[in-house]
C-alpha cells in the first residue's frame, strides 16, 4: 500500500516537493509556517506544508534535506484539534496509517500507550517513520485550520482506495426511496414473483461454502 | 458492492444523528454525522474518542474526517434505523447487483 510516513531529503529547484507528474500530482495548497508533530516528538518548525493531490508534504524551511510526506492512501483520518489538554496550540491532527488492511502488524506494533513509543529511539528522536501513527500540523495562522481541513478532505476524496470498494466509479447512487420504489433491472409488474424466482435459483442465496463478496 | 449505494443512501438519512464509526484499527469515534460521500469518507463534528486510553491525545475534536476505506463499523442510533426499511432495501438492491 502507500507505505505511511516517509522521508522526504530532495526538493525540486523551486524548493517545494518533487511530484509525480505522472501520476497527476499536483499542488493543491501551500500553507507556510507550519510545524509539525510526529507521534510523541516535540514540534520541529518552521516548515512548509504542501497540499498535492496526492500526498502531504511538509519541507523544513531551516534543513533542506528535512522533510516528510504522507500519502492521502495512508491518511485514515484527519481532524482540527482545538482541546488545549491534547495539545496546547490549535492544529490538524492526523492519523496515518501504512499498514495493509488485512495486516495485524499494526496492532502488535502498539503498546497501550500507542506505537509512537517504539519509534523513538533513545535520544527521543524517530528512527522508524512508518511507523508513526499520529501526526499534527501546527499553522502560525490558527485562523487558517478550517481552509486547511476543507483541502485535507478535498485531496482525500481524490485519492479512494485503488482496488475500490466498488466496481469502477462514477456509477451510482440509490436515494432511499429510489432503492424502495425501483426494482433494479427488474420487471416492476412482477416484484414478488420475480423475487421468490430469485431466492430459489440465485447461487447467492446458497448455503455455506458461497464465497464472501469481497471487502 | 451493493451495500455500498445502500449505505450511502443511508447515511445520507442520518445526518445530523450522532453515530459511533469504529474504525479497523479498533479506534472508535463518536460525532454527529455531518456528511458521508460516495465512497463513506465521513465527517463528524463535535467528536470524541471513545478510547482515551489507547489514543489520549485526540480528545476532543471539532471537526474530522475519516476514510472510508478504514472504518470497520458505523454504529446508528437505535432510533435512527428502520429495520423493516432496510430489510426490503437489502433485498430489492440484492437482486440488482
């Protein structure tokens, strides 16, 4: 999958970060002054955050082989935070997760105190990125958040799961009432006889060994 | 995935309810249901975390947005589902598929 946090050392000559062109990653945003967090690290700043339509990117302004990005694949979720006892400053606080769906990883990485333990190495600096799983991001502009969450939910919704949970997209939606009213690829005159018809012949309706649909 | 448009459709019923999303890192969120797109990203506004133990630091808050492709469950609010509705949803969006 994407992989979770990683480093980023290179820059394009502009000094923001190299995109994927060929994967249509674009700039969506660029938000200065911004600090971030990850896991149970302080704050490093000051720093750049670019919004792609692809990933997270923050670029420190100080160290121009300090960096790091996020795929929006990764993101599970992003949030503003404004509780002063989780964080003293106004922020985007993020979850990321690198790990497979199916893979248990995730959880036997984790103590109760959260993975970010084992990532710090014993100067308290991080030596595994992909294995953080929080992350915040903290403008000098705290009136920026909402503008910067609206374009963290935007980019995500560019970036659904590449095996889809449906089939292709762009086919869709039933309201409600259409799902009651219509029948579906159905002969409307003969709803009820039609759907015993169904349940005795379709394979989906077998017992046991049918398989899953898939998730 | 059928149950995908049955679900979008309704959540879309759901607005405004508070519901509990447990996402499949066994995080649990409860919010009020603010808007759900075509593939169930969700957003929640005045959220929670349900376990503070194992992520104190979330606490609350104000707005958030899940992917949908991590959320394990969507818990309803027990007045908030029409059982008899879903089931004839379910079946007629069945025999589509």
């Amino acid at each position: 999958m994407a992989g979770g946090l990683v480093s980023v050392t290179e820059r394009s000559e502009h000094g923001g970060p190299c995109l994927d062109t060929a994967n249509e990653e674009s700039v969506a945003h660029i938000q200065p002054s911004v600090g971030i967090v990850l896991g149970e690290s302080s704050v490093q700043q000051p720093g750049t955050l670019y919004v792609t339509t692809r990933r997270l990117v923050w670029l420190s302004d100080d160290d121009l082989e300090c960096g790091y990005a996020v795929n929006f694949l990764s993101l599970t979720m992003h949030a503003i935070s404004r509780d002063q006892d989780a964080y003293p400053q106004p922020c985007i606080y993020t979850q990321i997760d690198g790990c497979d769906d199916e893979d248990e990883e995730y959880e036997e990485n984790g103590t109760d105190d959260g993975a970010d333990d084992e990532v710090l190495d014993n100067r308290g600096i991080i030596d595994d990125f992909s294995r953080v799983t929080e992350m915040r991001l903290i403008p000098t502009d705290a009136s920026s958040l909402d503008h910067l969450f609206q374009v963290l939910c935007d980019c995500a919704a560019l970036n659904p799961d590449p095996e889809g949970e449906q089939e292709g997209e762009g086919e869709w939606f039933f309201d409600q009432h259409e799902v009651m009213s219509n029948v579906i690829g159905g002969d409307h005159a003969n709803n009820h006889i039609d759907l015993a018809e169904l349940l005795m012949q379709d394979p989906r309706f077998e017992d046991a060994d049918e398989e899953e649909s898939e998730e | 995935m059928f149950r995908f448009r049955l679900f979008f459709s309704y959540f879309k019923e759901l607005v405004g309810k508070v519901v509990t999303v447990e996402l499949k890192n066994d995080l649990a969120i409860t919010g009020i249901l603010h808007s759900v797109d075509q593939y169930l990203n969700i957003k929640l506004e005045d959220t929670r975390v349900v376990d503070e133990a194992k992520y104190p630091h979330m606490l609350s808050v104000k707005n958030c947005f899940i992917r949908g492709s991590v959320v394990r469950y969507v818990q309803l609010p027990p007045d908030g589902v029409d059982v008899d509705i879903l089931h004839d949803a379910t079946r007629r969006e069945a025999r589509g598929a």
